[in-house]
C-alpha cells in the first residue's frame, strides 16, 4: 500500500527518527512516502540524511523528502504528525521565569499552571494554521495525530475551531504502567493488565490486575514504599496515591503542578520532591535539561548517522501510539491504546466537551474508545478543575480575549494557591509583553499592557525557587565526564 505522511516539527532528530523506523516496522509500509517540514532548514537536513540512510541500508523503496514550505509538505498526506514547540526554549524560558517572580514555582510548566496556559496561547493560532492546510491540500477525511504540549488545549483547538479529525497522543500512561509492573515484580509488562482514564496528564489507573489478580490501594502503597528508588523520587506520587487511592501516570515533578497542595509554600517542597533527576520536582527542571542538551542531536550526529545504517528491528519497535495506530487503520489488525479525543460522554463524570485521554481500540473503522467509565470522586474533581482552566484557556487564544486569559491563569490551581488577583493580572500583562511575538491574537492587547506595566505597583520577587539543581556542578561534572571520554 502507499500513503503519504508528514511530519510537522520533523526537526526534533531524535522523536521523528523514532516514530520514522517503528512505522517502518510495519511490512505494509514499506512503499509510503514522508515528508518532512520544519523552521529549521539545518534541522531538517540532519533529518533527512538521517533518515535517507535508514531507507538505504534497509533496501527499502520508501521515499523521504523534506522542506520548509509545510503547505507542500501536507499536499495529499493521509497523516500529519505535530511535534512542534512555538517560541522554542526562548518562550519557554519566560513561561518559568517570569512566573517565578510571582511565587509560582514550576517543574516543567507545559500543561496547565502559568507557563502551560501561556505554551497553549502560543500554539494554538499556529495549530489552526495547521488544521486549515490540512483542511484545503491534504488526502480528504486526513488524521491529524497531535503529540505536542500543552496536548489538551492543542487537541480542544483542533477538533473544535480547527474542524480537523484529531487525535492527541502521549506517552505518560505506559511510563506509568512500566513503573507499576516493576514495583509489582511483573516478569514482563505483559502480565500487567489495566484501565487508565481522566485528561492528559492527570490519568488514573482505576482498575489494576496482575497476571488476573486485582491490585488493590494497599498493596500498590506497600509496593510503592518499598522500591529503593521510587519511594524516594516519587514521594508526591505516592501520597496522592494514599489519599486518592489510586496511582497517577504523571511524574512527581509533573504532578506537583497541577494541583494546589504540594508547590504553594517553598519550605513545602523539598518536602515531596527529589533532586536525582529534574522530573522528580527541580524548579523549572525541563527548562535546565532542555537548554544544557538543545544541542546534543549536533553532537552525536555522527552517532545518529552510524546507527541509521543498521537494520530495522521490529521487535525494538517503541510503545509510542501513532505506528500502531496506522497500523490498525490501514490493515485492521487491532490496537488498543489511550488516546485524547472529545469526551462526548466517554467518562460519565467529566464535562461532555473536554478532551480526556482513556483506553480505546483501533481498527479500520477508526478509534472506538470504551465508554461508560466512571472516575473516583477525588480523580474527577482534580480533573474537572483543569478542564475549566483548559476551556477558558482555549477560548481566550481564539478570541485574543486578555481578560479572558487572566481569569483562565486566575484559576488554575496552583496559581491560585499562591498569587493573589493583582499578581496574576500583572503577571499576565508581563508575560504577553514578553512574548508578544508569538501572540498575534493579542496585537491589539499588547500597548495597553505596557502602559498598565509601567504604572505597577506590585511588587515582585526576586527569587531562583525553592528546589534548584548547581547548575555549576552540572557542568562541572559534564566538564569531567567529556575529560574522561578524551582520555580513554
């Protein structure tokens, strides 16, 4: 069979090199063609050459192409995959900063909380950019599978305004799944069976069973508490799981941004946070880790390069969803996952339009999610207060709506377990400014936020935050590890 897919974003080496060979490891994919769009000319080429050598040391006919004109690149294309990030680490580091100046203190700041809401305002116009070529160049009826942040809104944008079918994917439900079937002592992944629900990133596994028998709160706790490693990284995991009683797909660090206990006061969290890894907690800890590596694809690519020119293994094929999802459409054989998609009923306890991430099946008939599930209270009223964030949310970058936007920041909950109304109205005043570039909604916005800026009166903080790795010793022990390398 031939198909075309394109890949938005395609100069993220490492993501679309992966998604590149697990669709390849689909013998019916053999003859489809990819084609590649990116901003970056110089990430493209990398790509390509990369990608090139694959399709040659694996004699396949599968053709590659790439270009900066994303209009070409969708022509006639069944799938379009996004991996973009709009305003790139430079955006992304006034979504932590400035924030922390108002005293709310991120790990990662791509979902929900001040940094996510502004990611969403970012993207969203660009998304609808999307959808419309989508809309007018490519291959009818054609899918759009959304794999980037902030993923609810980007996924809310494009089903709703964007008229496109859409599918948002992530990968949080099996990390999560992998760490349970390691604290259970499962042999393989296999022996795990599960039901996972609520909106990306705040998912719950509601039903567990190992090899048939039903996992209950207690034994997941006692598990939990005694691995060495995850009873000290995922502290605020597992007491959530003690109050919930359930387990939550999302990092300690991730977790502990969506809601409002944990984040709020700084001597609280070193409390429930872990410093061996930025995910585990470290103030604006994917922003550090994103900037120290944002060059490594430059760095290894000699790497990349030598590794292209081995064969495809199928059974390396990762669990990322979009390679299965194809699979399942185009030859029937089916597939069940977790997908974002309007509920429209889905979870009978979460609002009819939001996008929810829970189990489905695929197969050539699309994706058919099991309906009827029913969260725990606890589950649901964390949910639907992102959700009621993520609406507003939406609508503001629609509409351009400033105000709308403060109410939005204004009820999230950590923002709102720690600044008052007058921070977060000047808070958001700064941060629109700030990135102004990427906001085109706001244009009109923007010199009456300057001039409230100039009359301020609140007063800031200068503060790092409360959990921040030595950056120094980081590059300290870099400094050493290259040394070493050298010398051996």
């Amino acid at each position: 069979m031939s198909f075309k897919i394109a890949i938005i974003g395609a100069g993220s080496v490492g993501f679309t090199k992966k998604l590149f060979t697990d669709i390849l490891c689909v013998p019916e994919f053999r003859d489809i063609e990819f084609a590649l769009t990116d901003i970056s000319e110089h990430n493209l080429e990398m790509i390509k050459a990369i990608l090139d050598r694959v399709v040659e040391a694996n004699g396949l006919p599968t053709k590659v192409t790439a270009t900066t004109n994303r209009r070409r690149a969708l022509e006639g294309a069944r799938y379009i995959i996004s991996c973009v990030r709009v305003g790139g680490l430079e955006a992304y580091a006034d979504d932590i900063r400035i924030p922390l100046k108002y005293g709310i203190d991120q790990c990662v700041g791509d979902t929900i909380c001040a940094g996510g809401i502004l990611y969403g305002q970012r993207n969203i116009p660009v998304i609808l950019d999307f959808c419309k070529d989508i809309r007018e160049v490519a291959e009818p009826g054609a899918k759009f599978l959304n794999y980037a942040n902030p993923m609810a809104m980007n996924t809310w944008a494009a089903i709703e305004y964007g008229k496109v079918d859409t599918v948002g994917l992530c990968h949080g439900v099996q990390h999560g799944a992998e760490q349970i079937a390691e604290v259970l002592g499962a042999k393989s992944l296999s022996e795990l069976d599960y039901i996972c629900s609520g909106i990306n990133h705040q998912t719950w596994f509601i039903d567990l069973r190992l090899n048939g028998h039903r996992i209950g709160k207690d034994e997941l706790i006692a598990a939990f508490e005694a691995h060495p490693v995850y009873s000290q990284q995922e502290k605020l995991r597992i007491d959530v799981l003690k109050r919930f009683g359930v387990y939550s797909t999302e990092s300690n660090g991730h977790l502990s941004e969506y809601l409002p206990w944990y984040r709020k006061r700084p001597d609280e969290i070193t409390r429930w946070i872990d410093m061996s890894d930025w995910i585990h907690g470290e103030t604006g800890g994917y922003l550090r880790h994103s900037t120290e590596t944002r060059n490594w694809f430059e760095t290894e690519y000699p790497q990349f390069l030598e590794s292209a020119a081995k064969p495809i293994d199928p059974a390396k094929r990762s669990n990322e969803h979009a390679s299965h999802i194809l699979e399942a459409l185009e030859t029937n054989r089916v597939y069940r996952g977790h997908f974002n998609v309007k509920n429209n009923g889905v979870i009978t306890n979460l609002p009819s339009d939001a996008i929810i991430e829970s189990p489905g099946f695929v197969d050539r008939f699309g994706i058919n999610m099991v309906s009827g599930v029913t969260l725990p209270e606890a589950c649901a009223a964390t949910c639907i207060a992102s959700i009621n964030v993520q609406r507003m949310s939406v609508h503001a970058a629609i509409s351009g709506d400033i105000d709308l936007l403060k109410l939005a920041v204004l009820h999230d909950p950590l923002v709102g377990a720690v600044s008052t109304p007058e921070e977060v109205w000047q808070m958001v005043d700064e941060m629109v400014v700030a990135q102004a570039r990427w906001l085109p909604q706001y244009a009109d916005a923007v010199p009456a936020a300057k001039e409230r800026l100039s009359k301020s009166k609140v007063q800031t903080r200068d503060w790092a935050g409360a959990a921040r790795r030595n950056v120094r010793s980081i590059e300290e022990l870099r400094a050493e590890k290259a040394a070493l390398k050298q010398a051996v």
